[in-house]
C-alpha cells in the first residue's frame, strides 16, 4: 500500500517533470525551419552522447547491474518513449498547434488507467472513473477552444487544409499511442528493478537512444530529399544544436529522472494522471510564446484538468 508521504513525493517529481517536459512543445515553433526528423534526431543524438559522458565514471557498476532481458527494455522504450513519440509530436504541433497537440496526449491518463486497471495496486476504475471524466471533459473543451483560436488568429499555426488539420489529429493520437505504452511498460520495469535508481535508468535510457538517433543521422542531416525546408547557414545550426542541447539536458536527462521517481512512488493508475502537468505546463509556455491570456474555454478547461488529478489522488490517499 502506498502511504500517503510516498504519494505527495510522487506528486513533487511528476510536477517537476511535467514542468520540464513541457519545454518540448515550444521546439517545433522555435525550430521551425527544421525538419521533425531533424528535430528528434538532434536532442536525442546529443542526450546519447550526455548520457554516456554522465555514465562513463560508474559504466563498470552501472553495467553490471542490468541483463540482457533489460537491455532489451531499453531498446523497446527508447524507440517509443523518445524517437516515435516525438516525431509525432514534432509532426503535429505545425499542423494544429500546441495547445491542441499537448491535449490530445493529454488523454494519457484514460489510457494508463485503463492499461492499468489490472494492476494489484491500482485503484479499480469505479474510484477513479469520476475524476478522469473530469479530465477528459477538460481535454474536450481546450481541443474544441484551441480549434476556434487557431481558425481566428493568424498568429497561432493555421493548417493550409483540412487535410492537414486531420494529419496533426493522426500524429498527436500516433504520439499518445506511442506515450502510453512507454509509461506503462517504463513503471513496471521500474518497479521489477528497484536496484537501478530512477536516474541511472534515465542515463541508460538516454544511451540506448543516442544509439537508435544515430541511424536517423544519415536520412535526417545528409538526405537531399528535406522538401520544403530551407537550407542553413552556420549561425542557423548553432541555434539547432544550442536548443537541442538544452532539451537534452532538462527535458530528457533532468525530465526524466524525475518521471522515473515519480513512476517508481505512484501506482499506475495515478502516475498516468501526472501527464497533465506536461499538458498544463505545455499550455502555458503556448499561451506565453503567442502573447495572449487562455480563453475562457481554455481556462475551464485546465481546471477541469488539475481538479481531476487532485480528486484521483485524493483517491488514492484516501485508499492509503
């Protein structure tokens, strides 16, 4: 049973996560000129190339500490959890937006919950169905909110077709696939491994992903075929390569040792509702980037959201 210090603890580190992940919406804005391919393969060659520096000193330990079946692990959330999901995201956010794309995986809630239903310390549904409702009404309301500003203001992204307001909708959803089967398959190997603290697992991550991000090196950087991009000059790719950086660095590395806390202290059924605060956290740099407060629809709609992950894990408290 989860006590309910292990809970608030659990809460600080999704927030903390949240607020960092957050950061990853604003990329395709301020990147824009970049490929996603680009986009993916530059933060995650350089969260590789971090990872390994950051391990080398403890390798021999580190490396001792995690089998062949682990390894595998690795591979599998990496490819999901970082190169699948964003790409997708970084697909998405030109086409639709920020506000709309962050929503849409805001759904990760109802589809943790659900694959986690079965869990032996998740709460059953008929506890927490209520304040996940509560949520998704929230997620329903600023996808419809973030449609009609988007249509009104020429300063947010304006899709040149339906068609391509449908392919940002595929992306977002193929991105919440992608994120839900990471978070769930990512906490229970943490919960098998208790011996591999929450960071270490994060480095490892990290290494295994700088691995995959080479292979998307060659097609990303060195392939004539970049239709519609421009091409660069100097001063362009020390901007790419200072804002991957920095994504690397609080986004992935910092980021993601905190959702591994996190993961590791909540049940399953609540560590999929501290996604919201990337959502939250995502909505704000939005509102922030294009200079204008939330609507009112907007408004409604992350109280709506905050209301739901506080009810869940009053829930769960409750169950403490």
């Amino acid at each position: 049973m989860t006590s309910s210090r292990t809970l608030l603890a659990g809460l600080a580190n999704g927030v903390m996560a949240g607020a960092l992940w957050g950061i990853v919406f604003l990329v395709p804005r301020l990147l824009q000129d970049f490929s996603p391919l680009q986009m993916a393969a530059g933060r995650y060659i350089l969260y590789g190339i971090l990872s390994c520096v950051m391990l080398a000193p403890r390798w021999k330990m580190v490396s001792q500490q995690v089998n062949q079946e682990e390894w595998r692990a690795l591979f599998w959330l990496s490819l999901l959890g970082n190169l699948i999901y964003y790409v997708f995201l970084a697909a998405a956010v030109p086409l639709i937006g920020g506000p709309a794309t962050s929503l849409i995986i805001g759904f990760l809630p109802i589809t943790v919950l659900l694959c986690a239903s079965r869990d032996q310390d998740s709460m059953p549904l008929r506890h927490v169905g209520a304040p996940v409702l509560l949520s998704v009404l929230g997620i329903v309301l600023i996808v419809c909110g973030s449609w009609l500003h988007t249509s009104a203001s020429s300063s947010s992204p304006m899709p040149s077709s339906m068609w391509d307001y449908v392919l940002g909708i595929l992306c977002a959803v193929g991105a919440l696939a992608a994120w839900t089967a990471y978070s769930v398959m990512n906490s229970r190997w943490l919960r098998r491994r208790p011996h591999i603290s929450g960071h270490d697992w994060s480095l490892l991550t990290g290494v295994i992903t700088g691995a995959q991000a080479m292979a998307l090196g060659l097609p990303a950087f060195f392939y004539p075929g970049s239709a519609g991009y421009p091409p660069h000059a100097g001063m362009d790719w020390l901007r790419f390569w200072t804002i991957c950086g920095g994504v690397a660095i609080f986004s992935s590395i910092i980021g993601n040792g905190f959702w591994n806390r996190a993961a590791r202290l909540l049940p399953l059924s609540l560590s999929g509702q501290m996604i919201v605060f990337e959502t939250l956290f995502a909505l704000l740099y939005s509102f922030l980037w294009e200079h204008r407060w939330p609507t009112g629809t907007e408004t409604f709609a992350m109280i709506f959201l905050v209301t739901g992950v506080l009810w869940c894990m009053a829930a769960h408290r409750k169950q403490a």
